[in-house]
C-alpha cells in the first residue's frame, strides 16, 4: 500500500494544476507528482514549478513504498537538488520570454555553484540566491522606470518571499535568502559565506557581460577582481575567465 502522501487516492483538486509555458505561454496541466511535461504547443519541456514529493524525498524506504520512484526525484534525490529545480523553474515562469535575464541568472548560478565548491556555504541558500537575485528588477522596472540597484533591492525580497513560500521552504532559510537579494550589491561589514559567494557569482557574470565593450578595460577589471571580489575562489575563478594571471591583492 503506498502511503498516504503518495497515493492518489488521497489527492485533492489542488494537486492538479495547471501553468503557464515559460517559452509561448500555452497551459499545461500538471499533477502533483510530474516532474516535468512537455509544452504541447512548442514542446519545452517545462519544470513542475510546485513538484513536491512529500516524504519519498528524504525516507530511505521510499523505493520500496512508492515501487519505483519518480524520474524526477530520482535524478534529483534529496532536498538541494528539488529546491534548486524548483526555484530554476519558479523563475524561468516569472521572468516568461524575458531570455536575457533568465540567461544571467543561469550564469550566476554557474559560477555559484563552481565558487562553492572551495568555498562550502549552503548550497540550497547559495542557488536559491543565484536564480532569484534579479527578481526585483521588473517591479523596479514598473514602479520606477529604473534598473538602480536600490530598487532591486526593495522589490525583490517581497517577491522571493512568495515564491518561496509557495514551495514550502523554511522561513529561517526564506529570511537568509531574503536579506541577501534585499542588498546583493552591496556588501555589509562580516557578510555570510553565502552572500560571498551569491556577490562573486554576479559580480563576475556583470563584468563578462559589460567587458571592455561596457567601458571597462582590462586593467580595470584586473583591478575590481583584485579589490572587489570577496572570495578567493571568485578571484581565482574571475582571473581564469578573463586569463589573468594570478597576483597578489594590492
């Protein structure tokens, strides 16, 4: 007998829903359980932005109840990973056919995730950071006509705190993942290894996309890696991108 969580017997009206393609804006039906489907119109394969596997994500006897698990849980077992999917297709839907932003996030999240391997913050943190950092930025848009980082600052958190919410995440890491998008540019005195990272990540995402092009030489951004970056791995990782050889700070 499977459990109740599980069975859809047990189901309600809410774990049938349906959303919004991402790519075209057709609906898709989803069940609770899928871990993706495909758009039937144009035929991205679209995240379930609210997949949650209850119990068969951390019990060790999940196999055995379920009789096989899920391909999504499978492939992604264990809480990071769900979130970090979950939040990746929370903001590809808020961001719809807005592709440059959804590229820079992915970016950031790249280089997070290759920065926190030296330096071991929280990767749930860390790459639910990395994907909604920028979440303000249509609201700024909207209310103020303006991309300035302060207004990122002020609408973001709002938004990342119902997506967030929606998927079921622990306040305690809602509030720590708030307060980083809430001032991501601008580090404070005794930042968390995670805000490091999630700075370092973004800082040299931004750099690569402004460039020499953007009116920085390569002097310049030798200096803002040297004096900027807040990890030693960004700083390495920043001077390979741009193939610098490593110095020491001055």
């Amino acid at each position: 007998m499977q459990c109740p969580g599980q069975d859809s017997r047990y189901w309600t009206e809410n774990d049938i829903f349906e959303s919004r393609c991402p790519k075209c804006g057709s609906t898709l039906e989803f069940f609770k359980d899928d871990s993706s489907r495909p758009c039937p119109q144009c035929g991205y394969r679209m995240l379930n932005p609210q997949i949650n596997f209850g119990c068969a994500e951390y019990c060790p006897h999940a196999e055995q109840c379920l009789g096989s698990l899920p391909e999504g849980l499978r492939r992604q077992r264990g809480l990071e990973g769900v979130l970090k999917e979950q939040v990746k297709a929370a903001m590809e839907a808020y961001f719809g056919d807005d592709q440059r932003r959804i590229a820079h996030a992915y970016k950031v999240a790249d280089y997070a995730e290759q920065i926190n391997r030296y330096e071991q913050g929280n990767p749930a943190i860390i790459m639910a950071c990395a994907y909604l950092h920028d979440i303000g930025i249509k609201e700024a848009e909207r209310k103020f006509n303006s991309t300035a980082a302060r207004y990122q600052h002020q609408e973001g958190p709002p938004i990342a705190e119902k997506i967030l919410s929606d998927l079921d995440v622990d306040q305690g890491m809602i509030t720590e993942i708030c307060d980083i998008i809430g001032h991501h540019h601008q580090a404070r005195p005794h930042e968390t290894t995670n805000f490091k990272v999630l700075y370092d990540a973004d800082l040299l995402v931004n750099l690569q996309e402004d460039g020499p092009e953007g009116g920085r030489s390569s002097e310049k951004i030798r200096s803002i890696i040297n004096k900027s970056f807040l990890t030693e791995a960004g700083r390495t990782l920043a001077r390979h991108v741009f193939q610098i050889d490593n110095e020491v700070s001055s």
